[in-house]
C-alpha cells in the first residue's frame, strides 16, 4: 500500500519515564524506529555515541545547521540538541513507524513540518512522583533537580498543544495507552488514502 | 473529576456492520449509552419503539424540531430521522460515554455543535462484501439494495471530514481498533483538563 509511517514525537518533563516508555516499544515492535538525536552535551556514564546520541562538538553541530540537515534544534540548558534528518524521513517513506523524544520547543517545531507528526506528552502522576524519580536517577545534581522542577511547571502548561497527554503511572498503563494511541492514528483519514480509493475504483 | 463522556458518532454505507459494532461494544461496557433516534419511517420486524427507535408519526416529529428538541434531524429515503437531544447530553454530563449511529449529514451537523464529538467511518473491505451483506438481511428489496449501493460511492468521498475510517472485516479486530479510539481520545489535551490543573497546584 505504500503506508507511510508514523511520526511520534514524545516531550514530558525530566525524570517522567520517557526513555523508559520509548524502549519498551521498540523492545516489543521492532519496525518502530528511535530517532538518535544530535547533541553537543557530554555522554553520560554508559551513554553510547550513535546510540543514545551523536555527541557532536559544537562546530560540527554548527556545520550541521548550516547545511539544513537537522529538522529541529534548541539549546536547552546551555548545551545544543538536534534531530537529523534523513534517517528519519528514510524510516518513514519505508513504512516504519518512527519515535522522537524531545523537548517541547523542538517538537513543536517538528510539528510545523510534519503537521501528521503525532505529539504525546507524557506527565507524572503527581510533582511528588517526579521529584522522587529525579532524585533516584541520581544522574543529576542538586541544583539541576531544582531548575528541572522550576521548569515543569512552565513546561506542563504547554502539554495544551500536544495531540495526546499521558499519565506514566505504571509503565504496563502507560503502554497500553500508546499502543491505543497508535492503532488509532493508523485510522486517520490523511493515512487511510490508499484504501478509500480501493473502495471507489 | 467531573469529566465528560465522549460522545461516538458511527456513519457508513447501509450494511456494512455499523449496528454489530455499536451492540457489541455497549454489551462489553453497560457504562457506554446507546442514543436512540427518533424516526417517521415504520418499524422492521422485531424493532422495539424506545429500543431501536422512537417510531413518531410526521406531526410528532416536526414539533420535536419546532421546540428544538433534536440535535439534529435530516429526511433520508423519503423518512424523518433525529437525535434527541436531552438524553445524549445528560449521559454526556454524568461521564457516561454515547454511542450515535447515525447518517453523514446528521453526523456533520453533530459535530458542528459538538466539537468534541469523536466520528467514525466504517467502510467494508471491498465493494462486493458490502452487496453481499445488504443482500444477505434481506430487510430491502432489490430496487432498494440497488438505491443504497449508488449511494455508496457519495458516502465514502464524504468519509475525509471523519476523525476515524475504521475497516470493518473481522468484527473482533473492528472492535479492537474502535476501543484504541476511545482511549486514545481519552488522552487528548481537552479532555485532560482536570489532570493538568491538579498537577499545577
């Protein structure tokens, strides 16, 4: 049939279970694809360049600009973060559903280029849960977790301008839901062309 | 929370399944309502007045329009047919979630003053199930079944101002994709309203 894939584009606050929900699915699906993004940030112990990230310095990150080979990019806490582009829009014109997990500048602006690009915010239970995760995942400073916190606030106000909102309650519900969500937007109109015009001939 | 129900507004040809699909899922969920319209045209065999219709004669009908009392009514094959309007708002208002099946000039108006409101289109997966379906309920004449299939053609071209064309082929997997609508529709910003502001506070 042709199909194109599906465009999702995940955003939530630090610490809500994003990375989580984004490998369960491509641990269960394996035509979804993850979206590696660029940054000019430091690897994490037991990150992977070319897995976690393309940790790019910050002439190469420039170059890429330059050369319009990212489809978004911001500066978020004072390091440069990207979404490359052609790997993606090869994945989807296969047919392969494709997940990106970013921040709220950058999918809105992924939005605006993909308008069939299907946003979902994922959100905490509570502001106690989040603190809580960000604390256990121990990958951050004191100072980060309070500026990640502060940020929250301004960042859930703008889940209005997503397609979905998702609760990460428990990781099972979670999934269920994306899944829900998925097998839903395969039912949109915009994606349903080739059968309407079976129908017809 | 307070949340509204989702009303589910299903259209498609005559024959197609649209009825299979709107028992099954109130028999799997008692909490989801059945909109019961209201109509001039006389009962099949085995319909029940306040079951599967509200069977009214002209003069009923047109002071249910007059005292604004349907949502919306149109004349189709020569009947009267329309929703009434208190019953589907007031299971809206107490969170239950209504399922309308009903034609596309009824469900364009619907969706017009409901915004929310969720439309399925459901298509059969090729021209010549659907003949065989209308012929096989031997509810129409030939003449009938004829009139209903040129119809057809006009009904899918209108399916693009749908949210969703669902695929009806196995019921059980038309039922799967139908209930990944419901919860995804769920998630959606609007209807999350209470989630966010209890998550600001």
């Amino acid at each position: 049939m042709g199909r194109q894939g599906i465009l999702l584009v995940f955003s939530g606050p630090s610490g809500v279970g994003k990375g989580s929900i984004c490998r369960a699915l491509i641990k269960e699906n394996p035509t979804i694809h993850l979206s590696v993004s660029a940054t000019t940030r430091l690897p994490r112990s037991g990150e992977v360049h070319g897995v976690d990230y393309y940790f790019l310095d910050n002439n190469s990150f420039k170059k890429m600009i330059e050369e319009d080979e990212l489809l978004e990019w911001a500066e978020v806490y004072g390091h440069f973060y990207g979404t490359p582009r052609r790997f993606l829009q090869e994945a989807l014109d296969r047919g392969n559903d494709v997940i990106l997990e970013i921040d709220i500048q950058g999918a809105l602006q992924v939005k605006d280029r993909f308008p069939m690009a299907v946003l979902i915010f994922v959100v905490p239970p509570s502001r106690l849960a989040l603190e809580s995760r960000l604390r256990a995942r121990g990958t951050d400073t004191r100072e980060e977790i309070e500026k990640r916190l502060r940020c929250t606030e301004r960042e859930i106000k703008m889940a209005w301008r997503y397609d979905y909102i998702v609760i990460n309650d428990q990781l099972t519900r979670t999934l269920d839901t994306v899944r829900a969500i998925i097998t839903a937007e395969k039912a949109r109109p915009q994606r349903s062309q080739c059968l309407v015009r079976d129908l017809l001939r």
